[in-house]
C-alpha cells in the first residue's frame, strides 16, 4: 500500500512501513512544504516519476562520502526519454556521471584551469561585464531582469572563457536553455524531441569551435584544455568534446537561476537589502544565504550499488538515489529556523552543499562565486534605489531549477 500525502497541509503518512510516495503535483505546488512534511517523518521519499529522494542534511551529508552511492552513469537520461543521441551521449561521455579513473581523465586537464588563483584573475573582467550590461540599461530606469542581465552575464562569461564570438551569444544560450530542461522531470515526448535537437546543434557547435583552436591555438583557456588533454593523451575527441558541452551547459543556467534569485530574495527583504548596499562585505554572506534558501539546483544524483539502509529505510540496490540538497538545507536539524532568509546567518557548513560533494563537487564553483558576487556587487553600488516589479517564480525540485521573468525599475 502506497503512504498518503494531502497536497492541501502536507499531513504524511505511511501505512504498513512503505516508503512513501511524493507526486510531482506536490512538489511544484509547495516544493519546501511537501520536503518539510516529508521529512519530518521519513529519511527518505520515492519521487513519483523514479528514483528516491534522501531528505534530510545528516543523511545527504552522509551519504555522499559512502561508497555505496556512486555516480549515475546513463541511467538518469534514460529515465528522461533520452536512450541513445547526443542528449545520452553527454551524459556517456560527461565527467559528472562517470566513476573512477574515467572520471579522473576526463576532469585532470581542467584542474589547474580552474583553480581559484586562476578564478580569481578572472573577477575584474566579470565585473566589468556586470558594469557594462547595468550601463546599457540605466538610462532607460526598467528592466527585464531575467533575459537582459541574469541570462546575459554567465553566457558572456563562458564564451569569453572559451573564447567564443559575441555575436554566437544569442544562438548558444538559446540552445543551452533548452538542453537544461532536460533536468526537469515529467517530460512529454514531444519536450524530449526539443531538448535532443538543441542538444545536437550545441554539440555541432562545440565541435566547430574545437575545430578551430585545434587548427590555431590562441594560448586562451581553451587552447591550453585542449594542450593539457593532449599532454595526459587519454581522453577520445568525444570526451574532449562532451567536457566541453558539459561546461558550457553546467556554467549558464545554474549561475542564471541563483543570479536572479540572490538579487529577488534581497529586495523582498529590503532592510537586508540596504545593508548590503551600504556594506560590501556583506555581499559573500548574502551571496551564501541565497544559494541556501532557493538553491538553483534542488539535488546531487548518485545510484546505489548495493543495497542501502538509510534510518530503517532500505533503498535497493542499482537505485537512482536524488541526495536533496535542496531539502537539506532547509533540515531544522542542522539550521536555526531555516525558513528564514538571514544574511547574517553563522554556521553555515565550510563548503556549501549547494556544489556538490567529493570528486565531482562543481568544478565551477569559483567561478560561479565571482559571478554571484561580482554582479550583486556592481548592481548594488550602482542601482541602491532599485525595485522588484515583477518577482520571479521559481519551479523545480531537481536538476537544474527553473526561474520564469523578473522585471526591475528605479530612477536614473
Ligand atoms: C550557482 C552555480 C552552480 C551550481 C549551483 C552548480 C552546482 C553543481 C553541482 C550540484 C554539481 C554536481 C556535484 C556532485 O554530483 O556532487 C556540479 C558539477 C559540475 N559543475 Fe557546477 N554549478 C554551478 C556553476 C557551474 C559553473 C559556472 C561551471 C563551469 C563554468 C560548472 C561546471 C560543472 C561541471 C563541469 C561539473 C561536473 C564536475 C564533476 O563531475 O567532476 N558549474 N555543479
């Protein structure tokens, strides 16, 4: 018999000891709600469309240092809809889904590219993109929040990691936010007909573009991706191809969705907003809070490989397994009165679980910070007397979280 849950109070129950079921109607009603609920009384949930959710921080936090719960491999494109292509393909070949020393090879010749000294050089560039995108609209006192600064900033900034032309922004974002959605769970046949098409023009791009550095190398970021892959002499063309997918996909719509609801949360807490107009160094704090509050990606994917009792709760073996961060961060076990956004908060853990855990923790995760940062930082010193119109909505308790528009004002 299957546990009950009642949309309208998230009252929970389950009868005989099941796991209970949590439907996809639940969670895009009250997504925070129905985890909280759940919670509460059970470690772990079976999500209605597959796979079982781990709710609460001890066990997420747990579980992602135990050997049981390794990467996903295909199992999750497959689940989509997706089982052969190159939506399958990126995730055969990515670096996020693989284990072991295939993952090892696939992310070594980005190691050094990333680390933070590196990131860090980066901050002045970011911010002056930031600077630029609020200098294009500040004379006209409105705008779309959404599609002209925080969809705008991270495309621009990966494409000058990778030294992409401006004017093939546009194009690759739009393919980019739409192979994203394939992190939504509840597909129609006709979205996965959608997400593989833009998926194959994004991989038709990529290719070209290491076509084209392969043929003169300009001693940029991806000039030298592509010398250290060669130097480890490991990795096939379709890996050196799908890292390269994978950072373009990974580094846009996580950073847009958490742009747009850092700057949203403060100005619907506008005292906290002030301070941090009046205070920099306020700005990391606020940055931390917001990933923590709506995060932008809702969980971490493991499958277990053997059979795993989680507080009494057996999940089988060859299981996908959703860790949910985004439940765990709202954990009244491990955070003082979580539901409350609070800048000011102390205790929050050493690395933020929103990027992850282990070997595959974010390789982006500095660079994303300087976006966060450095954006919050240039918008706030510029525009102090800014207004939300149109606050965004946020869907989504998975993958890659969706933000729908966010429309700003203020007097020049
Ligand atoms: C706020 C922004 C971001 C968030 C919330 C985020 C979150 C995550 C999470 C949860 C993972 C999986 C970790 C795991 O399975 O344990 C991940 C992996 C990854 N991210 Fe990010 N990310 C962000 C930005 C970026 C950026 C800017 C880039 C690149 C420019 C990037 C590239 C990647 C890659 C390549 C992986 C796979 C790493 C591996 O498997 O070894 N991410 N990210």
């Amino acid at each position: 018999m299957r546990a009950e849950i009642n949309a309208d109070n998230f009252s929970v129950g389950s009868a005989g000891g099941e796991i209970p079921t949590v439907t996809l109607k639940q969670l895009e009603a009250d997504p925070h709600g129905a985890f909280r609920a759940y919670r509460k009384e059970y470690p772990v949930v079976l999500h209605e469309t597959g796979g079982y959710f781990v709710l609460r921080f001890s066990d997420v936090d747990g579980l992602s240092k135990d050997p049981r719960f390794r990467p996903s491999g295909t199992i999750f494109p497959e689940m989509q809809g997706f089982g052969t292509g190159t939506m399958f393909d990126a995730f055969d070949y990515g670096m996020l889904t693989a284990d072991g020393d295939v993952h090892r090879r696939r992310r070594a010749p980005f190691s050094r590219l990333f680390a933070a000294r590196a990131i860090n050089e980066m901050r002045p560039s970011i911010r002056r993109t930031a600077e630029d995108l609020i200098e294009d609209w500040y004379g006209v006192g409105e705008l779309d929040f959404f599609n002209e600064f925080a969809a705008k900033l991270p495309a621009r900034v990966v494409a000058d990691l990778l030294g992409l032309p401006r004017e093939d922004i546009p194009e690759f974002t739009l393919l980019v936010y739409e192979v994203t959605k394939i992190f939504s769970l509840g597909l129609n046949p006709d979205d996965v007909v959608g997400i593989e098409k833009a998926g194959h023009r994004l991989r038709e791009y990529v290719d070209k573009v290491l076509d084209e550095r392969r043929r003169s190398p300009s001693g940029d970021f991806l000039s030298a991706f592509l010398a250290a892959a060669a130097e480890g002499g490991e990795m096939s063309p379709e890996e050196i191809l799908y890292q390269i997918f994978a950072l373009v996909v990974g580094g846009t719509d996580t950073t847009r969705v958490a742009i747009v609801m850092q700057v949203a949360l403060l100005l619907q807490h506008r005292v906290q907003w002030a301070e941090v107009c009046r205070d920099p160094d306020r700005i990391s704090g606020a940055v931390t809070e917001a990933m923590r509050f709506e995060p932008s990606v809702g969980a971490v994917t493991r499958v277990t490989s053997e059979d795993a009792d989680i507080g009494g709760t057996v999940i089988p073996a060859g299981q996908l397994v959703a860790l949910s961060t985004m439940s765990a961060m709202r954990d009244e076990m491990a955070y003082d009165r979580p539901d409350i956004f609070d800048i000011h908060r102390t205790g929050q853990p050493r690395l933020h679980p929103i990027f992850g855990y282990g070997a595959h923790r974010c390789i982006g995760e500095a660079i994303a910070r300087a976006e966060l940062e450095e954006s919050l930082s240039a918008i706030t010193a510029r525009i102090p007397q800014l207004d939300l119109d149109v606050p965004p909505t946020i869907n989504g308790h998975f993958g890659i979280r969706r933000v729908d528009a966010m429309r700003v004002s203020w007097k020049p």
